[in-house]
C-alpha cells in the first residue's frame, strides 16, 4: 500500500489545491466525485465547507443528513490531493443502499494503490469512532473498487427476501446476515439463522449454497454488484 498520504479534513487553506482536484474529474468528464460529500454540485468552496463542518458535529449535522467525516488524501511529498473519501457514522434510509462510505482518486493519480491506502486508513478512524463494520456500495462493472474493498478485507453479499423467512443478506467467504429472518430454516441443519454470524464462524456455510437454499423456497435475490462488509479491526 502507498504510505505516501495522509487523510486531512478540509480547510480554507486548502481551496485551490481542491478547486483543481475538482477541476480534473471534471475535465475528464467525471462530473459525480464519490466520497465528496457534494462538492461536485457546490460551486462555492466556501459554501461547501461550511456544510460539511457542520456536518462532522451531531448538533449541527443537516437534518437531512447523518454525522459524516470528510478527508482530502493528502500526498506528503507535495501537498497535492490525490483523492477524496468520507465516513458516514450512521446509516438512514437513504444510505442504507450506498453504504457508509464513499471515495474518489483524481484520474491523473490512478492506479497507485491510494484508494487502497485511503479506505485502510479510513478504518482507523472508523475504529476511533466506534464503528464495527463499514457498508461499501459498488457497481459490479467497477472491479478497480472492489479489488480496493477486498484488498481491505471486505467481503461481498447479496441481498433478498423470501417469503415468511423474511428479508436475508448472504455473505461471500462463508459470512452471512440475516436481519430481520426470524424463523428456524427447514433443511438448514437445524440452525437459527436470526441475527449476525461472526466473522470466521460458520464458515463451512457455502455462500451460493445459502443463496440457492432461499431461492427453493421462493426467495428472490438482489442482482448487480450489491454491498461489501469491510469489518472494522
């Protein structure tokens, strides 16, 4: 991983290294930058760090919003910022399908390994505030990410419902959640599958076999490229 960079949050001192960070996604006709909390739709740099200050504090979050953290990756040598990523504390309804987090690299910086160091060091901070597990959206055309995601530990896993089993989230890597299945699965070897498995038990629980057990009983399952665990360590 590039140790190269450090996460810092905005300031005023930083607006044009971050106005020609913006400008480049742009001039590669990138015109939505993950992870930047709206900077690519507020044209004020001012505006827009108000909003996202404001954001870091449960006091003054937006309504509309959830506590979230904002970083510029930072490259040391130069000062330059290579990439954009934030944390979400918390996830509404809104969020609950893109997940806790989001993040960019400027295309010029690409394919260095700085997604990988930016999401390893957002886990720090995801631990200092508490957090057990990160949500990671991502299409599934998008392999660059999730290499990112599962170099970090993230594991895939698809979502669907089945019927009086309820709604049920199979994890890739033997992992799975089931969060609202609150019914003895018939044929499932007498296991509860309510509630979260750990990390590393029941791993001999095959991850499409446990897809395919609730497709017999009529469930369906969510397509594309679904959500990564990335559990916090």
């Amino acid at each position: 991983m590039k140790n190269d960079i450090c996460l810092i949050r905005p300031t005023l001192e930083l607006r044009e290294e971050a106005l020609a960070y913006r400008e480049e996604h742009f001039r590669h006709g990138e015109n939505i930058i993950y992870g930047s909390e709206l900077f690519d739709k507020t044209e004020s740099y001012e505006e827009w760090l108000t909003a996202v200050t404001r954001n870091t504090d449960p006091a003054t979050v937006n309504e509309n919003w959830v506590v979230t953290d904002t970083f510029f990756a930072v490259r040391k040598g130069d000062g330059r910022i290579v990439g954009i990523i934030d944390l979400r504390h918390t996830l509404n309804d809104f969020l609950k399908d893109l997940g806790n987090c989001g993040y960019s690299v400027r295309p010029s910086e690409r394919r260095k390994g700085y997604a990988t160091e930016m999401l390893h060091q957002l886990l720090r901070v995801a631990k200092e505030v508490g957090l057990k597990e990160l949500h990671i959206s991502v299409e599934k055309e998008n392999t660059a990410s999730i290499k990112v995601i599962k170099k970090n530990g993230g594991a895939c896993f698809v979502r669907g419902s089945c019927g009086a089993f309820g709604d049920v989230a199979a994890y890739d890597g033997g992992r799975f959640y089931c969060g609202v299945l609150r019914r003895r699965a018939a044929g499932a070897d007498g296991r509860d599958f309510a509630g979260h498995v750990s990390v590393g038990a029941e791993s001999h629980i095959d991850f499409y076999g446990v897809v395919h057990f609730f497709r017999n009983y009529g469930g369906a399952v969510a397509a594309g490229g679904g959500v990564f665990l990335v559990v916090v360590k």
